[in-house]
C-alpha cells in the first residue's frame, strides 16, 4: 500500500488524537496561568516529537533485534490503532486526567498520551512499508505542525467549540481512524497469509 505525504501526515495526525486530548491536556495544565500553559503544551509536544523520531530512526533495529515480523507490526499496529480509536469513539470518562501540582515532565501527555504506542507501531509500520525514512519523517514533522498548533490553541477551542464541539471532533476523528486500523489489519493478514503458503509444502 503506497501512500503519499498527505495520507501519512493525515493518519499521524488522527493517531496523536489532539481534538480528543484537548479536554485531558486543560485538566491537567488548569491550576497553571494562561502563559504557563501555553509554555508547557508546548514544550509537551517538542517532547513527543522527539520520541517519535528517535522511533523513527531506532526503533526498527530495537525489534530486529528480537525477530519481529512485518506482518507483526502491521497486526499489532491495526489493533493499538484500533484501541486507539475505540477510546475516541467510547471515552468512558477517560477526560479527568490526573491532579498535578507541579509541571509535567514527559509524562503522561508527551507520553502515552501524544506518543503512544500506536503511534510508535504506525511509525514503524510504515518505514516496513518503504515509504522511506525521509518521507516519514517529513510527514511526521507536518503532523506535529498541526498537532501543537490544534493542543496550543485547546484553551480557545475548548471556549469556542465547548464540550459537545470537541467530542463531535474527537468521534469523527475515531470513525476514520477505526476504518484505516482494519485496513491495516486486513494488509497484515494477507502478508501472513502469503509467508504461509510460501512455507507450506
């Protein structure tokens, strides 16, 4: 499956689920001032971008290392994907986020919460593919773009579009990240199924 910059860029995107973290990232930034939070969301997702790319670049060789598969990944990747988007779809009050009294480092919104595992096993998905590292990376530099650009501004949407705005976004965002995920899925169903009866007798 060749994709372009733009549908590698869009599905990074989803994947990061800004719309859906917004509510999150204000409960956990809201004991701060208004520039203390904008100076830490910030910083959050210079964070995550940096993970991401040390995957990019890494991350394959940590798995090689222990014989993983394309058609693991793939399998693997479509369902933390489809996890991913169920959460989006079904939030079961996920939107508290945790009481901090002081900044958060890393942890939880850079990660788990922007880089995740499904976007880690999507990253290296889609090196397997060979869309090539410089592609990718281009791509996840784009996405990260408009990722921080959507988290900065949370405090303004929040107000403009409120409550039911952004879970309208966040559950559009969760269908087609919920079609893309069995896509994968089904592509490595089919790689496994073509190793089989290439091994068969």
């Amino acid at each position: 499956m060749t994709l372009s910059i733009g549908q590698i860029t869009f599905m990074l995107f989803l994947v990061t689920n800004p719309f859906g973290n917004i509510p999150i990232f204000m409960s956990i930034v809201k004991e701060f001032n208004f520039p203390t939070q904008k100076r830490i969301l910030l910083r959050e997702c210079f964070f995550s971008f940096l993970i991401a790319s040390f995957f990019l670049f890494a991350g394959r060789h940590f798995l090689g290392a222990f014989g993983v598969e394309l058609y693991a990944i793939e399998i693997s990747g479509g369902l933390l994907l489809l996890v991913i988007a169920s959460s989006m779809l079904f939030p079961f009050g996920l939107l508290s986020g945790p009481k901090l009294h002081r900044p958060p480092y890393i942890f939880p919104m850079a990660t788990p919460l922007i880089t995740g595992g499904g976007t880690l096993a999507l990253i290296i998905m889609l090196s397997e593919q060979g869309h090539g590292t410089g592609k990718i990376f281009l791509a996840l530099l784009l996405a990260w773009c408009a990722m921080t650009a959507v988290v900065t501004s949370g405090a303004y949407l929040a107000r403009i579009l409120g409550g039911a705005g952004l879970s309208a976004l966040q559950y559009i965002m969760g269908m087609i990240l919920t079609l893309l995920s069995f896509e994968i899925i089904m592509n490595g169903a089919t790689l496994f199924m073509q190793i089989l009866t290439r091994t068969l007798p």
